[in-house]
C-alpha cells in the first residue's frame, strides 16, 4: 500500500531519533510491501528559524493532505526567552489543537528486560501493560467560565470550570472500549462522581456504553484511588480512560513506572489527522551526541501503524522487534547497566530493522 506521511523532525535530538524512525518505517516498508512517501512540515523552534513562526500555515496544508503525522520533539534554549504565543510548545499545542484529534492514548508497558530502570518494585510491576486513554479538548482546561476575577470586596477570584457534554463523554469511551477489544478486555473508568456531577455523567454514560461491548469489562474508579492503585497494584489495569485532568495526572504517573523516558510514544487520535510522537522533549543536553534513545520514536511509528493507518501486524512487528533486540543486551546510555551492551542512536536503529528483516 501507499501512505502519505508528514515527518516532523523538530528540534534538539529530534532529528537524531526520527532518522531512525524513518530507517524503521522504511523497512517494514520494505518487508510488507509499502510505500511510504515522506512529506517534511516544520513546527517549533526549526519552523521559527525558517518562518519567523512555530507554526506556519504552510505546515497545517500539508499535515491535512497526509495520513497521518509523525512528529519529533520541539523545543530548547534557544527560543526559550520569546513571548509565549511565539515559543516552540505554542506550535505543538496549535497543531494539536488545528487537527482536533479529542483521545491522547499513551501507553505504560515495562519491558522486562529493563525492569530495574524503575523505582518501584520489580514484582509490581513485571509485566505491566497499560494503555491511558486521556480526553484532550474538553474538560476543565477549555470550559467557561474561566478566569481571574474581581470581586466586590478587593479579593479576587480565579475560577475553572469542569463541564463534559454527554456526547464527548460517549466518544472517548467508546474509542477506550474499541481499544480494549484489541487488548485485555478491560476498561477503569476514572471519575470522581462521589462529589462532582460532571462525573456523575462521565459514569452513567460509561456504563450506558459498556452495553454495547458484553464482552469488554468495565470498572469504575475514584481518580484519588486510581492514583494510589497505579503504584500498589499496577497490573490490575489494561485500559484507563479518563476526562482531560485526571487522565493528564494519571498518563504521567504511569509513565514513570516504566522509569524510562526514551521508550514512550504517544498518540492523538480522533480528529482529522493522528499525530504519533515521542512522550519526552527536545533533550537539549545531549543533543548532537548521537546517544538519544530512538526506542521512544520507534514505537511511535509501531502506534502510528497500529492507530493511524490500521496495519496491527507490522505495529506488532516493530514492538516484537524492538523487544528482541532488548534481549539481546543491546541498550542506549540512557537505560544501559552493567554488563549489558551499550550502543549510540544509529545502531539501536540498525539493529531494530536487522530484527525486523530477520523477525
Ligand atoms: P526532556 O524530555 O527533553 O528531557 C528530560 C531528560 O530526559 C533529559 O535529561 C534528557 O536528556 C532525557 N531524555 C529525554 N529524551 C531522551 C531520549 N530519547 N534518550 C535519552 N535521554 C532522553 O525534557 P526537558 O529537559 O524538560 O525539556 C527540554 C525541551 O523540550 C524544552 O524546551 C521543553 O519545552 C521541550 N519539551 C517538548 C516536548 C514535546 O515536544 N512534546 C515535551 C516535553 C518537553
């Protein structure tokens, strides 16, 4: 098959982890019969650079014609002191926001093989597989009315307002049970409708759609328990799905279970066109080294098969890949320990193709 993709390389060590993104889309391409045709869109401080703005319309044009967008990491020193609205991170929030995607799915899954990268336990969390599944573009963050007020009386006033309409409430749901399908069959609702109404709804209408997904089990649970759940007794969950602050809070969390950044993609998924990237930043310290973990953009492309073009295989492909070469020894300064084999960017992109060719 053919499939149009936007590669945003970005900034600091961006560049260094989407080449070997790309050497590994280029060889499934290569083994399943694909072709992918690269079409490059600049956003942060490489689009400043080049267009005086981190987000240029030429990018959205482009990123809109594509099936998907396969992005690096924005950001560092060199934009840091620019006004807000004209900072790197104002690019990444606008393109998110421009291509509506409402599900930001990220997983937690500790690789057995670096399992002491962690700081909790080895037997909590052996084994942990869990996919957030976090509302993006409703909630608390958006609803009104919002600001800081006066009031009559000289204080102030700074108010949020937490609201979800019936309707965003059913799709992200939906989306967490779909997900579920595919996985272990579990989906942890995350609320708090012991005191808030909009929670309330989040429930009733969770479980209104478990209805149409018997073979899919759905639990609910408070945020302040889920929080405590993830470092007790991680392995309890598959899918969590929550609205857009708990699900910020609890994606985090479980992402330091695994105890390494460089290994976690995520996904925004739901609008026009998904969006697959790395969950960490830019890395200006070790930018240039030629030592950045690729592992993180690699299973951003296994995601961006899985979620954005539908080809389950070859996203297993990459992930079973990716774990053999961890079997090996081979390991990035980042996750390295003793007696393993330590080995720069381009190698641990070489030796995930060479077992993907092999697989
Ligand atoms: P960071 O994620 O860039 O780095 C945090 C630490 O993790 C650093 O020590 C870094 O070397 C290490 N690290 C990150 N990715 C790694 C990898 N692949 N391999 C090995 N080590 C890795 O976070 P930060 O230092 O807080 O932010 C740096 C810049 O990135 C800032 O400008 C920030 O705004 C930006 N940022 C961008 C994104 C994004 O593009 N989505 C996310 C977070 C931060």
């Amino acid at each position: 098959m053919n499939f149009n993709i936007s590669v945003m390389k970005g900034d600091g060590i961006g560049p260094e982890i989407a080449r070997e993104g790309i050497k590994i889309l280029n060889t499934i391409g290569e083994k399943f019969n694909h072709k992918f045709n690269y079409i490059e869109v600049y956003v942060g401080g490489c689009a400043i650079d080049r267009f005086d703005t981190p987000l240029p319309e030429e990018t959205i044009e482009k990123v809109l014609k594509t099936d998907a967008l396969f992005f690096s990491s924005v950001g560092g020193p060199k934009w840091e002191n620019l006004p807000h609205d004209k900072k790197p991170e104002a690019g990444l929030l606008g393109i998110r926001k421009t291509l509506g995607a409402f599900a930001n799915l990220r997983p937690a899954k500790v690789f057995n093989e670096l399992i002491d990268a962690s700081t909790l336990k080895r037997e909590i969390i052996r084994d942990i597989d869990i996919m957030v599944v976090r509302e993006l573009t409703s909630g608390i963050y958006f609803g009104k009315p919002k600001g800081v007020f006066n009031l009559p009386n000289k204080d102030k006033i700074g108010i949020n307002t937490l609201s979800y309409k019936k309707s965003e409430i059913e799709r992200i749901v939906r989306l967490a049970f779909d997900i579920a399908k595919k996985r272990r069959k579990k989906v942890t609702s995350i609320d708090k409708a012991n005191v808030l109404e909009s929670s309330q709804l989040w429930r009733d209408t969770a479980n209104e759609i478990s209805k149409d997904y018997t073979d899919v089990e759905l639990n609910h649970m408070y945020v302040d328990n889920a929080a405590m759940q993830l470092v007790r007794y991680p392995k309890q969950f598959d899918v969590i799905v929550a609205g857009n602050i708990f699900g910020d809070i609890l994606s985090d969390e479980a992402s330091m279970l695994t105890g390494s950044i460089g290994m976690l993609p995520s996904a925004s998924v739901g609008g026009s066109v998904g969006m697959f990237e790395p969950i960490h930043g830019s890395a200006p310290d070790i930018v240039g080294k030629n030592i950045a973990n690729p592992i993180a953009q690699i299973e951003s492309a296994a995601m961006m098969l899985r979620y954005g073009l539908n080809r389950e295989l070859e996203a297993q492909t990459i992930e079973r890949a990716v774990e053999s070469v961890l079997k090996q020894g081979y390991r990035t300064p980042d996750i390295m320990s003793a007696g393993e084999k330590q080995v720069n960017t381009q190698k641990m992109g070489d030796l995930v193709a060479k077992a993907i060719i092999e697989a």
